[in-house]
C-alpha cells in the first residue's frame, strides 16, 4: 500500500502479507494444540465457548417447545418431567460455567490484553495454555454427564436434593470444579500481566476502560473461585461419605450450602459482567468517536463492583429463613452495590451525547446492551426489596431479570466485543448490513422472550415447573415465539462472520477510528502482535486520526504540538468500518 495517498506525517502500519501475522506463522494442528499465542489460545477458547453456547442455545430452545402446552409440548411418557428438569439443569450449567464465566475474559481478555498492553504475550504463557486445558476437560465432565444419567439438581446444585438423587451430580460438580481452576489460572494470568507488563508511559489512568475491567474481574475470580471448589468437594464428601456438612439427615445443613454457594455465585455475576462493561466502554466511545466521558468514575465503579459484590450473596436467600436484621442489611447493601453500575450507564450516555455517532454493527449491540441491562439492574431493584421478593422469588420474574442481566448484558457485549474486535482477529471485513439485520433480530428476539416472564412472575407463575395451569398459556407462547426470533437472530449472526472469512473483504489496520494499542498493528497482528513499538496515548483521544477516505480506513497523524483541552475533545468524522 503506497503511502502517496496519506496525510502529510501519517503512520501506516499498512496490510499484512500472507506470513506475517500469527495465523499464518506456522501450520498444522499440533501448532495450534501447542501454542504459546496468547492470540491462538484465545481464538481456541472463542470456538470453545461459542460451541458450548450453542448447546446450552439448544437446550433452552427445547425448553421453550415443550413450554409452548400447558401439559408439555416436547417431552412426553411417564419420564418427561424428569427430562424437563435434566434439560433445564444442563442449560443453565452449561451457558454459566461453560460460556458465560469464560467468554469474555478467557476468550477476547486473552486475545486483547497483551495487544492492548502494547506487550508481547500475557506474564505465564504456559499457565495460559494450561488454563484452556483446564476448561477443555471440565467440558467434557459435562458432556459425560449429559450422556450418562443426566443432572436434575439446577445449575446451583442444591442440597439436600443433589445428595440424594441418581443423577450424575459428582460428574458435573467435578467439572465445575475444574473449571474453577482454569478461572483462576486465568485471573491469575491477568493481574501479572497487567502490573508488570504495562509499556512505559502507560499509567494506570492510561490504560483502556477494558483492561481495567478485565483487572477488576481478574481479582475475584482468584478470590472467589476457591470458595466454590471447597464447597463442591465438600458437596462430593457429603454424598460419598454422608459426613454431615449440608445433609439434615446427618445432623447436616443446607442453608450453609447455599451461603458457600452464593458466597461465590454472586461475586461470579460480576465475572460475568464487568468484562462487558468493559467492552461497551470500548465500543462507545470508539463508535461515537469522541473521548469516554468520566474515564476515571468508569474506572473506579469496576473495581468497586469487584469489592461491594461480596457483600451481597445473602439477597439469594430472603426466604430461607434468615433474622430480619440480616435480609435488611443485605437489602440494604443490594442498593448499594447498583450506584456504580448506574454510573457506568449515565457516563455512557453523557459519552454518546453529541458524539458522531456511526451505527455500525458492533455500535446496535452497546446501544442493545444500556436498554437490555437498564431493564435488567432496575427489575432487579424489586428483588431486593424484602417486601416484593417474598412474591416474586422463585417466579418467571427472577428469571427474566437474571437473563436481562446475563444475557442481555454478557451476550450482548460478547456480540458487539466479537463483531468490534473481528477484523483485528482474522483480518476480514463482514457485511455490516447484514450485521445490523442480525443484531435488530437478536435484539426483537430477547424481548420478545422475556418481557413476558416479567408478567408471568408477577401472576405468580413459578420457575423450573414442566407443566403450568391454562391461564399462562399465551405468555409462555409468545416467550416461544421470542425464543425461536432469538435463536434466528444468533443464527444469522454467526453467518455473517462465517461468510466474513470466504468473501470479506480485507481489513486495515483501523477500520472503526479506535486510538488504544491493538489498533496501531496490522489485522490480522504479527506473532509477536507489533513491528514496531506502539505509541502510548491517552487510549481515548481521537485528535490525531484522520479518514483516509480511498483506502476506507483510519490513519494515525503525528500529534500536533498545541495544547487542547482534555475537556472539550474534538470529534473526528464517522465512517462504517465495515463491508458495504
């Protein structure tokens, strides 16, 4: 690419040639199984995790088939509420510790954090290899126990009952708890790499909103997770050995099973969801083109998430039977814990206010995600008042809410992190009309489903039951329909990139106009992710970037000598990134 056609003082790191970036850098399967690539482990864990979406995605479409009768539609005999409760046990299993926990950090965290860092891999590499290992042979405890007798315990594993039943519960926990270990090696990973790896120049209020995200989340996996690997062992103690922890029967308690349970459950909503925050703070202010408004409240609200999340697993448990000082202070502190979240959504909007704004693919789903996510924390506030959640607790309505939040919120960042982030990954541009049809498909398709399980819930419609009485039949259906638009949607989404592999076109180093670090090397990166050091800036800053308007593509400028105020940043001009 002849630099004749750039601006005077422009930087062009230019296309990559066949063998310069590391898919190329070597060949075979054993390249990729052996790898050290912080780039390669991640893309391994993306097809990981999106292969175990796809099965939990299946799981709860039969789910909603069967719902669609009030009697059951899609299981039938003597067997088909056991295999309603196997069905939803293993849906909700798989998309929390299989896709969920991991998506974000261990597949686009591995990929983005050192590329980010301006650094050559993450500080263990080794340790990162192992960790995907770690959650290759957690899935296929899973996958064992889909295929052995099943597990009908709920994704959380209650006792008494999962010390009791036939099902494979041993299998399931043994593979959560191995999952556990990949978590941690992972966060682990993270923490190291971002405090010693960082270039010079780079301070902490230098660096990315994601990566402080990533930092936040990294601490309570490795805090958290142990909690829950204690009690699934002692879960596996009590139904091998009946040694009297959770099991009334032997003097034991389940309550105390349930506060290990959510001890770490809760802090682990939080795994879930500030890596999203840390995308759509990524996604808008790059698609608005203008400086993230409040950089540092942003910053501070993650980590103080990771803090006050903590302090708030007992809201889980307003009727099992705590005093009535204990579920008003974790009421209280439920309260709490939404300020900085709320702030994260107004400095989101402050950011977008007049922004150039271009609605590219990866700009429907963030926008997706502050709708999603706002009816999400706000329905939440009614369960975590004492009052209203003696009503709603254990109804569709506990349902709904936790799906806006996990999947209106982590899927939805995970949609617009993977179509932000894809031309860097493989070096293809997608078709962004067909991205934007697939992101309003998803979007219809999610409310669709569970708007009306808020209604459902209120009614009082309970969750987790195989058959219901007539009255709720046209809620369930519509919920149905909403289900199967979803799954249309996310259907036509994972086209689009596959068809972005054959028939896209090739992607520049910066089609989007982002200023962080991974947008200063070639799409797809080299091996060692830079020819040349990357220049540290303010990660926000768009002063310098020009439109090189033949090429369809952003350029970095030389940054001019003056001085501009940080506070009234000036706005570059929009332009879709990708495939006309």
């Amino acid at each position: 690419m002849s630099n004749a056609t750039l601006p005077a003082g422009a930087r062009d790191p230019g296309y990559p040639t066949e063998r310069e970036n590391y898919l190329t850098n070597s060949s075979g399967i054993l390249s990729w199984m052996f790898t050290l690539d912080h780039k390669r482990i991640g893309l391994m864990y993306l097809i990981g995790v999106m292969s175990a979406f796809a099965v939990g995605g299946l799981l709860a479409l039969a789910i909603r088939l069967h719902l669609l009768d009030p009697n059951g539609w899609m299981f039938s005999g003597a067997e088909a509420n056991n295999i309603y409760n196997q069905v939803f046990t293993l849906h909700g299993a798989i998309m929390v510790f299989l896709f969920i926990i991991p998506s974000i950090p261990a597949a686009l965290g591995n990929f983005l954090v050192p590329v980010m860092l301006g650094a050559k891999d993450v500080g263990f590499p080794r340790l990162n290899l192992s960790s995907f290992y770690l959650w290759v042979f957690g899935a296929l405890f899973f996958v064992t126990a889909l295929f052995s007798s099943g597990l009908d315990t709920g994704w959380t594993f209650y006792t008494p009952y999962s010390t009791t039943t036939d099902t494979s519960v041993i299998l399931a926990t043994l593979g959560a708890f191995i999952l556990g270990f990949s978590s941690i090696f992972t966060g682990l990973n993270f923490i190291v790499t971002i405090n010693t790896m960082r270039p010079p120049g780079m301070t902490w209020f230098k660096m990315p909103l994601f990566l402080w995200a990533t930092y936040a989340t990294s601490i309570i996996q490795v805090l958290a997770t142990p909690v829950l690997g204690i009690t699934l062992l002692l879960l596996i103690a009590e139904r091998t050995m009946h040694i009297g922890i959770f099991d009334p029967e032997f003097n034991g308690d389940p309550v105390t099973y349930q506060h290990f349970f959510w001890f770490y459950s809760h802090p682990a909503v939080y795994i879930m969801i500030l890596p999203a925050f840390g995308i759509i703070s990524e996604l808008i202010s790059v698609h608005s083109h203008k400086h993230i408004f409040g950089y540092r409240f942003i910053a501070y609200s993650s980590i103080a998430i990771a803090l006050l999340g903590f302090l708030v697993w007992g809201h889980h448990m307003f009727t099992a039977g705590m005093s009535s000082l204990t579920t008003i202070v974790f009421s209280a502190l439920t309260f709490t814990v939404s300020v900085p979240s709320a702030i994260k959504v107004f400095n989101w909007l402050a950011t977008m206010y007049k922004g150039s704004i271009s609605l590219t693919t990866p700009m429907c789903y963030a926008i997706s995600f502050i709708f999603l996510f706002t009816i999400g924390g706000l329905t939440g506030l009614f369960l975590g008042t004492l009052a209203t959640d003696l009503h709603l607790h254990d109804t569709y309505f506990v349902v709904a809410h936790f799906h806006y939040v996990m999947v209106g919120g982590t899927l939805i960042a995970f949609l617009g992190g993977v179509f932000h982030w894809w031309p860097k990954m493989v070096g293809k541009l997608y078709n962004e009309t067909h991205g934007r049809i697939a992101a309003l498909l998803v979007f219809l398709g999610f409310n669709g489903t569970f708007l009306p399980q808020f209604v459902l819930g209120s009614r009082g419609m309970p969750r987790r039951y195989a058959t219901y009485d007539p009255e709720f039949a046209t809620l369930h259906q519509l919920s149905t329909f909403g289900a199967l638009l979803l799954g249309i949607g996310l259907l036509y989404a994972f086209v689009v990139l596959m068809v972005s592999l054959i028939k896209g076109r090739r992607a520049p180093a910066n089609p989007w106009g982002g200023v962080t670090l991974e947008w200063q090397c070639t799409s797809p990166p080299p091996y060692y992710n830079f020819e040349r050091p990357p220049v540290v800036g303010d990660p926000y800053d768009f002063h310098n970037l020009e439109w090189d308007a033949e090429n369809e593509r952003y350029i970095m400028t030389e940054p001019e000598r003056k001085l501009v105020p940080e506070s009234t940043p000036e706005e570059v001009p929009a332009h879709a990134g990708g495939q006309k």
